[in-house]
C-alpha cells in the first residue's frame, strides 16, 4: 500500500491565487462544442477567459461584435467565464496579460490534435505557457463551425449543434 499521507496544509490549493485559464478559438460562429469544452474548463480553472482571436485578414462569416454577442448570450448563465476580443496579438501575449496559467482546448479527433500540437508547443516555446487538451465530446464530433454553416446555407437543420439563438441567426442570414 503507497504511503498517502500528507502534511496539513500541504498539497492544497493557495486560496489567495486565481487559476486562471483561457479558451481561445474564432467562434465563428459558437457551437456546442465550443460550449461543452468552456464549462468544462470552468469546471477545472477557477476563472476562465474566452478569448475571441480575430484576424483582420480574414474577415470570416460573423463580425467580431456579432461573434462576442453570441458567446455572451450564451454563456450568460455560467459563473466565472469572460469574454474577451483579441486582435492582431499573439495568444501567448494576452495570456500574460490576463495572467492565465493555461490555454483549454478540445480535441474531437486525431486530425485536431495535429492541427493543435504545433500551436501549443510553439506557444510553449514562446512564454511556456501550457495547453490543456481535453477530449470532445463524442456526440459532438462532426461538429465545427464551417460545417454547421454550409450546412445551414443550404437549408440543413443544425438543432442540437449549436444553441437555438445560433441557429435562428444562422437561418436569418439565409433569408
Ligand atoms: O478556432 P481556431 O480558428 O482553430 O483557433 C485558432 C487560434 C485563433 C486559437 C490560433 O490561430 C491563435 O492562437 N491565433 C492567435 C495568433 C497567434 O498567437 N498565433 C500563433 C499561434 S502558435
């Protein structure tokens, strides 16, 4: 039997220091992936920033105004997430900025995770700073915002994959 015994006080958690991770991603638009990753972090982290990275170059399908308006509605009931907009800054910067001690993000597949390792060892290698991966959901995996998108476009049902507000947005835009 290992020896599992522990002096007070030891092994717990500093309750003066906020750990505090960021979920970044281009939310373009939210989906319930995205969703089911973020609670979970805040399930893990004691604070967690959604940090919306836009990239002028690529305008994308919703506004950075549209994509933080949708987040906000959507995670308006879960205590202790942020959001953030951040734009022509490397994540690594803004972590330090916001003092996060991790980045989360979610795998659905083996493809994710070789589009992920790069980033995150290069983030690593840029301030140390760590990525979290954590598995998706498997109901979710087929889902990414560019095909809930080209699925809606063109009349498709997206009802389960991203919220309802998401989707009759989705729908407006079809016309
Ligand atoms: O949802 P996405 O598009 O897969 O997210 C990718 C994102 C925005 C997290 C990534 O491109 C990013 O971190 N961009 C910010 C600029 C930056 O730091 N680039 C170097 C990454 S190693």
């Amino acid at each position: 039997m290992p020896d599992m015994t522990m002096a007070a006080g030891e092994g717990e958690p500093d309750p003066g220091v906020i750990r505090r991770c960021v979920c970044p991603g281009s939310y373009d638009p939210v989906t319930n992936g995205h969703l089911d990753v973020v609670h979970r972090a805040a399930e893990l982290f004691d604070e967690v920033i959604v940090a919306i990275l836009t990239n002028p170059a690529k305008p994308g399908t919703f506004t950075p105004a549209e994509r933080i308006e949708l987040l906000e509605a959507c995670l308006d009931a879960t205590p202790r997430v942020r959001i953030a907009e951040v734009s022509g800054a490397l994540l690594v910067d803004f972590c330090r900025a916001v003092g996060a001690a991790a980045v989360v993000k979610g795998l659905r597949s083996g493809t994710d995770f070789a589009y992920e390792l790069p980033m995150a060892l290069m983030n690593r290698h840029l301030t140390g700073l760590e990525t979290v991966f954590l598995p998706g959901d498997p109901r979710l995996e087929h889902v990414s915002s560019s095909l809930v998108k080209e699925v809606a476009a063109l009349g498709g049902d997206v009802t389960g994959l991203v919220p309802d507000l998401v989707r009759d947005r989705l729908v407006q835009r079809r016309g």
